[in-house]
C-alpha cells in the first residue's frame, strides 16, 4: 500500500521504482471508498489483515471522501485512536513519519536472531557462557507483547467478539493436517462427524496465514512444552488478565495427556484467571481433571465426537443444532452470545451451527449428536453384519476354545 501522506497527492510520491505509476494512498481513497472491505480492490489482503487484527477495517473515507486516519492506523496495525487528539493533516503527517509496529518487531526479532547466531559470549555454546539468555515478555507500541527469546508475538489473542465480552482465546489448528516441516498432526483425536462439519476447517480459519499462525501455536507445543508452559504463564501473569477470561481453544483439543496436564499446572499457577472450555476429550477429562479440577476452570462436554456415549442424560453438555429453533425444539439452552453459559453447568446447551453454506448443507436439519447417533449405529450394524458373515463362512468362525466376544 503507498505511504499515507497529508496532502491529497494524486500520485505516490515514494522514491521506490516505479511509485510515480501508483496512486496515492488519499487517491487510492477517494477512488474506492471500499478500499478496506473484502469487495474492494485489495479484498482478500484486507481480510487477511482484519484476521491477524482481529478486527475489521473501518471506512477508507470521512464524510467528505477524505482519507480516514482511522483507516490508516487499521492499515498501519496500531491501536484505534493512536493518534486521537490531533488536528486531521497532523494525524495523517504523524502517521506517514511513523513506522508499522509488526515491521519493527520482525526488523529487530531478525537482529537479535543474527546477533545471537554470532559466536560472542553470551551464547550458551560459547566456552565463556555463564548465564541462560533472560525470556521476557517485551511491551510494544500497538500493545501487544513479543517473546524476545522465541521472537513470537503473543500467545493469547481476541476476536472483535471477544475483546466486547473481555475474553481472550489461545487456539490450534483444528483436527488433523500437516505441519510446514511435513510432521502430521490429529489436535482433535475424539472427533466424530463434527470434523466433517467443522467450522474451523473452512472460510477464515484456513487462510494461508491464519493457519500458519494457529500451525506456529501447535509446533511451539510440540517443540518446546517447557518454554511454552513458561511464555504462556508469564503472558497470563500481565495485569490484563486478572478475573479476565480465556478460552482454551476455538479450535482443536486437548489432544494428549501432557498436553491437558501442562493446562491444567498453567490453569494453577494462574488463579486470577478464569479458564473455560468445550472439548471432546471425555475420556482424557475423566481421568484427569474431573476428580481435582483447577477452580479456576470450567469446561463443558461438546457432541459430535467418539465419545459421545461417554454423555449420560444428567451430564451438561452442548450440541450444535441448525438454528435457534431446532435447539429450542429439542430442549436445549440458546448460549445467547455468551460461552459463559455454556460452562455456567447448564445440562444441554445448544449451539447454532456455522453460517457456511457447504457445511450447513452437510448438516441438514440434525445436531452433531443425532448425527454422531446415527454414525455409530451404522458402524454397529456394520461390524454385527461382518461378525455374521465370519460365523457363517468356513474357516471364517473363531478359533476353537475362543469365545466369538473375545476379540
Ligand atoms: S473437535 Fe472441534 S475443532 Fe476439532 S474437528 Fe471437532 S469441531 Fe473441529
């Protein structure tokens, strides 16, 4: 995008090649009033940039068709109203002398990579090293933290819904895939029909850098357990975080023992912090956390998984149904925008599925649960039929002395 600049050039002014042939950013403006939406020219970079913001961009123009501030500090990745306070040419002049945090912080994450790579003392390799490189969380100017020792950016991040209800969201990539190194990965291993209808799986979550950004969360975990048990205590040891609530993944699952115990010390060391949860893992959740959860924490029992039976009529639990009338029809408790409800120990709380046509189609008029029923009774009648054929096919029956249920 060209620099935004205060007076309304008609061209760029930049002295990169061939920046006199572009517009300027204030005619860029003018011309496409939707420049920041997805209809716009730059649609599918401005949704992409709205997703790692984890806000949508406001309007390119005021009402006189004039390049927007507000617009540019979206475009820039500050903080709405950064620059607030100033007459409309000064914010637009600040802004254009100013830099792009994100930038700044990969420009000098890359330096500290290439000084520690350098063979000085304070390498841990070096013969003369004597202390550990410190990990501390730094403060940057669009408010969020980077990891200067991982050169990662935050590991807790909000949606617009979420900032409203103060809720931050630590996420996976859903289900199974492959990371860019070629190791696959199953974050989901209870999943049952829902992930054929997973929301996760489809429209924003898999833009190419969205994924990549949930894949670096998974590959840090895999990688380096400690050093993320450490990050992400410290990051929930900020100020922000005390009596705010987190969710522990909007995708993906406990997906292994260490990975829930790790959770659930980090839940411990963090005792200011509500924690909630859907998962699948009912089995995983039994054995783990039901007979001492961290109080602090709240999960809730999710259908659509292999566990689903695992779910008696008295456990609470959430489905997801087509819309609010079928989840009112089936006795269920709308969430009505609030997660909280549905780990408030309400026994059936209902979900209205995503709005994306394929997966809405796929889902017809059930619920996860009924669709799950309805696989697993299939498999029954399947592996009854193939016990069937065996007993009747010669030499296909069990072996002597077995009985045929001993497999
Ligand atoms: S468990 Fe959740 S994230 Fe995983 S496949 Fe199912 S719906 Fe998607």
């Amino acid at each position: 995008m060209p620099t935004p600049t205060a007076s309304p050039y008609g061209r760029n002014r930049s002295l990169s090649p061939g920046a006199r042939n572009r517009p300027s950013l204030p005619a860029l403006a003018r011309a496409h009033p939707d420049l920041g939406t997805p209809d716009g020219p730059y649609g599918e970079a401005m949704l992409l940039w709205g997703a790692v913001l984890g806000r949508p961009a406001p309007p390119a123009t005021d009402r006189d068709n004039r390049l927007d501030p507000a617009f540019v500090e979206w475009l820039m990745g500050l903080p709405p109203g950064w620059v607030d306070g100033l007459p409309r040419r000064a914010r637009l002049r600040v802004l254009g002398n100013g830099v792009v945090p994100r930038q700044a912080t990969t420009a000098l994450g890359l330096l500290l990579t290439r000084a520690r790579t350098r063979p000085t003392p304070n390498r841990p390799d070096h013969p003369d090293h004597e202390h550990p490189p410190p990990r501390t969380i730094t403060p940057t100017t669009d408010g969020s933290e980077h990891h200067m020792s991982t050169g990662r950016p935050r590991l807790l991040t909000q949606n617009s819904r979420m900032r409203a209800q103060g809720h931050w969201n630590w996420t996976l990539p859903a289900w199974a895939g492959r990371l860019p190194d070629g190791r696959t990965y199953n974050t989901c291993p209870s999943a049952g029909v829902c992930a054929q209808l997973c929301y996760a799986r489809a429209g924003m979550y898999r833009v190419p850098a969205v994924l990549a950004a949930h894949e670096r969360n998974l590959a840090f975990v895999l990688d380096d357990p400690g050093g993320f048990e450490t990050a992400m205590t410290r990051e929930l040891a900020l100020p922000r975080f005390v009596d705010a609530h987190v969710r522990v993944h909007d995708a993906g699952d406990f997906f292994d023992r260490r990975y829930l115990s790790m959770w659930l010390r980090i839940m411990r060391a963090t005792p200011d912090t509500h924690f909630y949860a859907y998962t699948k893992e009912i089995e995983l959740f039994n054995e783990l956390v039901v007979p001492n959860p961290p109080p602090n924490f709240d999960w809730v029992f999710s259908k659509g998984g292999i566990h689903d039976e695992m779910i008696t009529k008295n456990t609470p639990h959430a489905d997801v149904f087509p819309d609010e009338q079928a989840l009112h029809e089936a006795g269920y408790t709308p969430l009505n925008g609030s997660d909280l409800v549905a780990v408030s120990g309400v026994v059936r709380v209902g979900l209205e599925a995503s709005r994306i046509p394929h997966l809405r189609k796929i889902q017809g008029r059930e619920s996860f649960g009924s669709l799950q029923r309805a696989a697993q009774d299939r498999a029954h009648r399947r592996r009854a039929r193939t016990q069937t054929a065996m007993r009747e096919t010669p030499g296909g029956g069990p072996r002597p002395g077995r009985r045929p249920d001993d497999a």
